[in-house]
C-alpha cells in the first residue's frame, strides 16, 4: 500500500465517528421533589412527580415511562396505553383538564406517579421516557434522566384527626383535578401541598353522608364532630370567621374556608380546613397534646360536602409547601369504594379481614372506624 493510500484510510478511521448522527433535543426530566417511602398494605408507596419540559423545536408525544432502579438499571414500573394517560398531564398546570395530543414544544408535561413496592425500595430512582415527534415517523425513541434519591426514614405515624365512624378517606390519585394533583407556584417555587391530602367524610352504615333527604348541612353525619390534634405541636395559624353554607345544594364557592395549622413538635406542619365557624377551641400559639379538641367539622370554603380536610406539609403556610407522607397509628378498616361516585349513595364493600391496622396509610377511598 503506498504512503498515500495509508494516510487517507488513517484519515477516514479518524473521520468516521464525526459522521455520527448528533444528539437530539426532546425532554428535560425532573422530580422536583424526592419521593418518600410510606408503608401501605403488603409494601411501601413512593409517590411523587415527574416533569416533561419539552425544551425541543416540535412537539414530542411520550408513549411509555419507566421507572427505573438508578442502582442497576432495573425496571421497576412501566406505563404505556390507558396507563399512562390516567397518570399524564400535557397541559403542565395540573389543575386544567385540558386535553393536548401531545406536549407542545415549550410546554411541561407532568406524569403522576404512584408505585407500591413489595420488598425495600431502592435508594434512588431513574426515569426512562420512550416519545415520539409528532411531525415524524418512525418507531419512539428514548431518552433518560429525572434522576431522584428516596426518602428513607421512618414516616410519621400520626394520631386519628377524628373520633368513631364510618369516616371514609376521600383521595384518589386518578381525579384530574383532585387534591394530589393541584400544584401552586408560591414564592418562586411550585409545590404540591395535597400530595397526601385527604378529606375525611362521615357516613351511616347504609354508606349515606346525611339522613334521607336531608339537604341541611348541619344535619350532615360529619358535621360538628370533633377534630383532633394529631400530635403534639403549637397551634400556629386559626381561620375562624368565614360564614358556612346552610345547604348541601347550595353553589360550591372557591373562597377559603375556616381553617387551623399545627406545628408539630418533629418539625412538620398539619393543616385542617373546612371547619365549622367559630368551633376554633385553641388560639395561635396554643400548645396542644395529640388528642386533644381543637375544633369542629364543618361546611366553610369550597367543600362538596361537610368534611374534614387533612394534609402533613413541610411548611406552615400549606399552599407553600411540600405535601409529606404520613400513617396513623392505628384504626379499623371496614371497608372500601370502588369510585368516589358511590359514597352516599351505597354501602361500601367490605374489607376481608376487619381488623385493627396500625402505623398504616388507609387505601383511597377506605372507610375505616377510629377509636373512640
């Protein structure tokens, strides 16, 4: 081989892998808040957030999402189909319902995840999104990212907010527009306060919310019951003078309702809404044991029902905080309902085994007995 020929092929060698196709544009994964491990029926739950910035030039349609072991590269969750559209939400601003065939170059997609895991849960999570170019053909491509440590710990166990039952546990990780999926950009940061927040509704043994026919509100079965402290901490903020409802029909308002906080003594802060007004037992700066009465259920702000709102934050203002994950140390499991639609108008299905739980999360829409 002449001189010649020998430097054009060590020329080539070296070229070559400029000829490589160069990288394409499409997601910025994020999970803007690390999951936390809470103990549910037969394993833990990590729930948490993940963030689809399209940063592309055209609109990109995720068509599966894997959750990934960060340590090994394990699969441990993978949604696609129906699957994944329960769990996405292209409009990025959570609370809209809006429906978009794709995210929109620009614009955020949120995935809403929710993962029971039978053994421990990895130290940290990584994300796999397989999209496609809604202006191309071809099959999806993948990219990887959103990489995020879990929360070990032990999660706080809480004392029952409530007295007695049926109380049924109104969440649903499914509703478009349900507390787990209403974001709220305070102070420069978007957070999710209602992660783990739940509205609490109390029912007769036939599953109603008031006796037949009854459109009083103070008749309801949750009204004017007694809402407790959940664990020792000072009283840290009390709404206490917005007027309620008399009626169960009357129009839904959007205005805050009654409400109190608590700062606990671990540092984390509960929240209470929807109170009855001037049922406030306590005033800011009142230090209080679990247990104790600090106000009443009521029909104040926009409540569908007479209930209690309860969420655990990071913060003491709840709109800016983190939602954080919580159990209750102890309580009976009735039952449950297979669709919010169903309570107050059936009984719900019964738990195989009705017996005393502890240091566990009720399922969604669980109906359990608190002590009394």
């Amino acid at each position: 081989m002449s001189v010649r020929s020998t430097l054009l092929s060590l020329v080539f060698l070296w070229a070559a892998p400029l000829a490589q196709a160069a990288p394409e544009e499409s997601f910025d994964l994020r999970v803007p808040a690390a999951p936390m491990v809470r103990a549910v029926g037969g394993g833990a739950e990590l729930i948490y957030e993940l963030h689809l910035d399209n940063f592309a030039r055209r609109d990109l349609q995720p068509v599966q999402v894997e959750v990934l072991d960060a340590a090994d590269g394990r699969v441990l969750a993978s949604y696609q189909g129906a699957a994944l559209e329960q769990r996405l939400d292209r409009s990025g601003v959570q609370w809209k319902g809006d429906t978009y065939k794709a995210i929109a170059s620009g614009r955020r997609g949120v995935v809403f995840v929710e993962l029971v895991l039978a053994g421990a849960p990895p130290a940290a999570l990584r994300h796999r999104v397989h999209y496609r170019a809604v202006d191309a053909a071809g099959e999806a491509k993948p990219v990887e990212g959103g990489s995020t440590a879990v929360v070990a710990g032990r999660t706080p166990v809480l004392s029952p907010p409530l007295r007695g039952g049926p109380w049924a546990a109104v969440y649903d990780a499914r509703w478009e527009r349900g507390h787990r999926r209403v974001g709220y950009a305070v102070d420069g940061r978007l957070r999710t306060p209602g992660r783990y927040a739940v509205d609490w509704v109390k029912l007769d043994a036939a599953g109603r919310k008031a006796p037949p026919g009854e459109e009083l509100a103070a008749r309801a079965y949750s009204h004017g019951q007694a809402v407790l402290a959940v664990a020792d901490g000072v009283v840290s903020r009390v709404r206490d003078d917005v007027p309620e409802r008399a009626r169960r029909s009357d129009t839904l308002t959007l205005r805050e309702g009654n409400s109190l906080s608590l700062a606990l003594d671990d540092g984390r802060h509960a929240h209470y809404g929807h109170l009855r007004p001037g049922s406030a037992k306590v005033a800011a700066g009142t230090r209080v044991k679990a247990g104790d009465v600090i106000a009443e259920v009521g029909f104040s702000g926009s409540a569908s029902d007479p209930q209690l709102h309860f969420a655990l934050t990071d913060g003491p203002d709840e709109m800016a905080s983190e939602g954080v994950a919580y159990t209750f140390d102890r309580y009976r499991l009735l039952g449950g309902y297979a669709d919010a639609a169903q309570i107050g108008t059936t009984a719900w299905a019964a738990a195989e085994q009705n017996s005393e739980v502890q240091a566990l999360m009720p399922p969604a829409l669980g109906v359990v007995q608190w002590r009394e």
